[in-house]
C-alpha cells in the first residue's frame, strides 16, 4: 500500500471517531509518529483537541516543538502536569534520580510523572488518540487499531499502528511536519531527558528509552493492557 492510501485511511478512521466519539482528544507527546498525526488532525479536524503531559523532566527541544506546534497549526495544546505534593515525595524518598536504582521506582515515577496526569486529561472523553506503532516494542505487538480502554474507560484509537518508521518519516518529509530537533542527534524515541539517549545504527528503535532495563519492561503504564 503506498504512502498516500495509507494516509486516506488514517483521515477516514480520524473522521469516524471524530463523529462516533466526540469528544475525542489526542494525547501527543511530539514524538514523530505524534508529528505526523498532529499535521493531520491540524490540516483536517480542527475540533480534535490536544493535551500533552509535561513530567517535568522533559528536554528543551520538546518544549521548542510545542511552540512551534502552537504557531504553526493555531492549536492550543493543553498541558498536564504531575501533582506537586507526590513529585515532592518521590524525591524526598528516593532521590531526584531514583528512577535508576530498579524497575520498581521507575515504574513509580512514571505513574507519577504520567499515568496519574493522564487520567486527569482523559476524563469525561469517550475517545482518546495515540500514535503508537506495532513494531516500536514487543509490549505493543498485541495492540489493536481500535479498542476499549478499561483501565481509562474510552476508546483508545492508534490510527497508525500497522504504519513502519519508513513511513513516518516519509510523511513527515513530504508534508514538512515539524519534528523534534533530538531526532537529527540520533534519538529515535523521545520522553523524559534522564531515561532518554540516542541510539547507535543497527539499535532497535526503542533501545534508548530506559536502556538500563529489558525490553519486555520497557513501559511507562499508559499503554499496556488491562490483564485483570
């Protein structure tokens, strides 16, 4: 399928939730999948909010694309914050750092810094959008384009979840999406600064995030299944 049917899709899909779920809202982190999605939903449903979570460890490059986001597509992205009460107790306990010392008090600190703020930007919608792929991680192979998120109550929607990173990159080219700057320093996947690295050739897309860790582990909570 070349790239131009599979954007026609993506725009049909956009365009069913848009109608089947208002209101629908797309949590974009600027990542470049996100780049891609917010030039569509930017050119094409303008009544399709935004929100982002800001964990408070977010490099400045992101914060330099938000802006250009904002000016470029007249879209007021709203900003989720974690709460400051928990922020200042994770780091009295475990340190500014202790993210580091095992999975147990990473995981903590992103249900902190994301999973928590993420419930807070969702409630009250009947559909969220992300821009999660397939092949990024061995945590989203079993993901479906469409499906009920029962740990947030809603629809969940990857709209370009069978799409590869050829892909997004050539849209983001021939489109001229904006995109992160880290991206032209060798960072495939982006999130906090301190869990973030770039990659070397031949390294799997997401080797950067949390790269002390397993790839079987490799989640922050916002997007794995309910297992119950």
């Amino acid at each position: 399928m070349s790239l131009s049917q599979k954007v026609e899709e993506v725009k049909a899909l956009l365009d069913s939730v848009n109608k089947s779920y208002t209101p629908v809202i797309f949590a974009n982190s600027f990542g470049a999948e996100d780049m891609v999605l917010t030039d569509l939903i930017g050119r094409n449903f303008p009544n399709i909010s935004m929100f982002t979570l800001d964990t408070g460890r977010l490099p400045e490059e992101t914060h330099s694309l938000m802006k250009e986001v904002e000016d470029r597509y007249n879209i007021e992205t709203k900003i989720y914050f974690p709460e400051p009460v928990a922020v200042e107790k994770y780091i009295a306990e475990n340190g500014l750092n202790g993210f580091y010392d095992s999975i147990a008090l990473r995981k903590s600190c992103c249900f902190m810094r994301k999973v928590e703020p993420l419930k807070r930007a969702l409630k009250d919608k009947r559909a969220w959008i992300t821009g999660l792929r397939r092949d990024q991680a061995l945590t989203r192979r079993d993901l479906e384009e469409s499906e009920f998120d029962a740990d947030n109550g809603l629809q969940k929607i990857s709209p370009l979840l069978n799409w590869s990173l050829s892909d997004v990159w050539a849209y983001i080219k021939d489109f001229n999406a904006p995109y992160n700057a880290l991206h032209d320093q060798g960072y495939s996947s982006i999130g906090c600064a301190p869990c973030t690295r770039a990659i070397t050739p031949g390294e799997d897309v997401r080797a950067g995030r949390w790269w002390w860790e397993d790839p079987e582990t490799k989640e922050c909570g916002l997007h794995l299944k309910d297992k119950k």
